[in-house]
C-alpha cells in the first residue's frame, strides 16, 4: 500500500477515524441554523413594520403641530369669536377645520377654558377665565389629537 492509503488505516489495516465531520452532524448543525432563523426573521420583519407605523403616526403628529401653529398665530379676538360662536368644547369650528371629505381631516374645537376652577366644579369649562381659551387639534377618525391653551 501507498503511504497516503495506509495512513487511513491503522495498524491493524481497520479504517480509522479521519477528522471533520459526519454527515450527521452537519444535518443536525443545520436543523439548529434553521430553528434559530425564524425567531431572527421574525423580529425583523417586526422591526421594518414599525418603522412604518412610526412614519405614518410621525406624520400624522406633524400635520396636528403645524394646524395648532396656524390657529394659535391668529389673532385672539378671532380665537375668542369662533369660541363664543362655536358654543362648547364639543363643537367643531368649521373656519379653522380642513374641508369636509379631506383625507385624515383635521378638526378644530375652540372653548373658553377655567385655569383656575375658581368655581370648584372640576369641570374646566365653566366659569370661565377671562383671556383663556382652550385649543384642540384632532385628526378625524383617530386618536391622534393635539391640545393647548392659549392667553391674551
């Protein structure tokens, strides 16, 4: 026998075991990838989509900061009008809302607001204070809102 043959054998020209490994054990390494692939996939595609969640309620928040922006530039006497118009927090002042039919729509409520329920109601819509109005920016059909006061 060659050299290289009988360095394969032993010395009692039985095959020996030749280092690397078995056709076993790379099945089971292989197994053991692919379990701990889905868990790692999965946390993945978790991570993309709320990156995207992320960026529509980021926009969404700010289109609500730029629309109270706008109505708390205007003048407070225009404020304190539509509020006194409007007739309570629940009302939506049309003036300073998008158009009706506008995709995510923002609505506007105007109040007069109670800084310092002097009247012990805990309600901060009565007994108003002079010079204090209250704003809310909502975006219609969610729950992204946007509330301020503002003064005289």
């Amino acid at each position: 026998m060659s050299r290289r043959i009988a360095s394969a054998f032993g010395q009692t020209g039985l095959p020996c075991r030749v280092g690397g490994f078995s056709y076993i054990e790379a099945l089971v390494a292989t197994f053991l990838v692919a379990i701990a692939l889905v868990p790692a996939l999965e946390s993945l595609h978790s991570g993309i989509q709320a990156g995207s969640i992320y960026a529509a309620n980021s926009e969404r928040y700010q289109r609500l900061d730029a629309k109270i922006e706008e109505i708390l530039a205007s003048p407070f006497s225009e404020l304190e009008q539509a509020a006194d118009t409007a007739g309570g927090p629940t009302f939506i002042i049309d003036s300073y809302s998008d158009a009706p039919g506008t995709d995510g729509r923002r609505l506007v409520y105007l109040a007069r607001y109670d800084g310092d329920n002097a009247d012990a109601d805990g309600d901060p819509f009565t007994g108003v204070d002079a010079g204090l109005l209250w704003v809310k920016v909502q975006i219609e059909g969610s729950p992204a809102v946007v509330e301020s006061l503002t003064a005289r």
